[in-house]
C-alpha cells in the first residue's frame, strides 16, 4: 500500500484529496435504475439510469443507485487500485459497493450505493463516499476493456 507522498506524486489532480493511506473521492452525481439489464455470454446490456435531481439527493431506505465520483481517474501502468466505503456511510447504514480498479484505467468511476437503513439519508454532491487505496502490480498488462474513456 503506498503512503501520502507517492500517492501525491502518482495522482497529483487528487492531492488535496490524498490520506495517509489513500484518496478520497467525492461524490459528483446519483443514477436510479430506469430498465432491467444483463449479462448473458458475457455480452453486458447495462440497465438504462436517470440522474436525479440537484446537488442534495435523499436515498430511500432499501434501495440502491449508481453514483459517479467527480473526478475522471488515470491508474498508471504498474498500480491497482481498491475502492472502500467512508466509515461514516457504514455507521448510518449506508454501503458503497466497487469493482477493483485495473492498471491503465482511464475514466468516471461508478459504484453502487445503497441505503440498507430504514430511514432516508441525505448525501451531497462533493461529500467523500469512497477511499482509493493504491497497490503496486507487477508484471501486468493494462486496462483495455469497454468501459476506458479516451484520454482528455
């Protein structure tokens, strides 16, 4: 796991956001489900998704979103990265749930977030929902696959 100053020096669009073992993200937009999707012979039909809403949006209980982090992420050649929900959202029965982030990602990363309370949680465009903790791979190839975004 890399500390605070290599992290800077790897993801320096992210340095004010950088903690003594990873990256903070910030929430930027919530999606609801709008259609069913699939995944049969591997061939990913993704369900369609609405944005909700303004910059506060409310989670119903028992229900779960996609969620977009603000900032696009370019993973070096030679690094993964692992995606962990904040505390806070876990002590007020809310989950951020993430797929491992592959060596030369290029993109938005979406998770899913779910209100498994019985009450409705507010959450606002910008609050950290998500920490990235870096990880040296060796000997790997690079992301090449359908979700990387060409580069800005």
């Amino acid at each position: 796991m890399l500390g605070e100053e290599e992290l800077v020096k790897l993801f320096p669009d992210f340095a004010d956001l950088v903690q003594p073992s990873g990256i903070d993200l910030e929430l930027d937009k919530v999606y609801i489900q709008k259609g069913e999707g699939s995944l049969i012979d591997n061939d990913k039909n993704l369900p369609e998704i609405e944005e909700l809403e303004g910059d506060v949006y409310t989670l119903k209980p028992h229900t779960a979103y996609l969620a977009s982090i603000k900032r696009k992420v370019k993973i070096p050649k030679g690094y993964t990265m692992l995606y962990l929900p904040r505390s806070t959202l876990l002590r007020s029965f809310v989950s951020v749930q993430t797929a491992v982030g592959d060596p030369g990602f290029y993109g938005t990363l979406m998770f899913l977030i779910c209100n498994h309370g019985d009450f409705e949680y507010r959450i606002k465009s910008g609050d950290r929902i998500a920490q990235a903790v870096v990880f040296p791979v060796e000997g790997s190839g690079e992301y090449s696959g359908s979700y990387q975004e060409a580069e800005e």
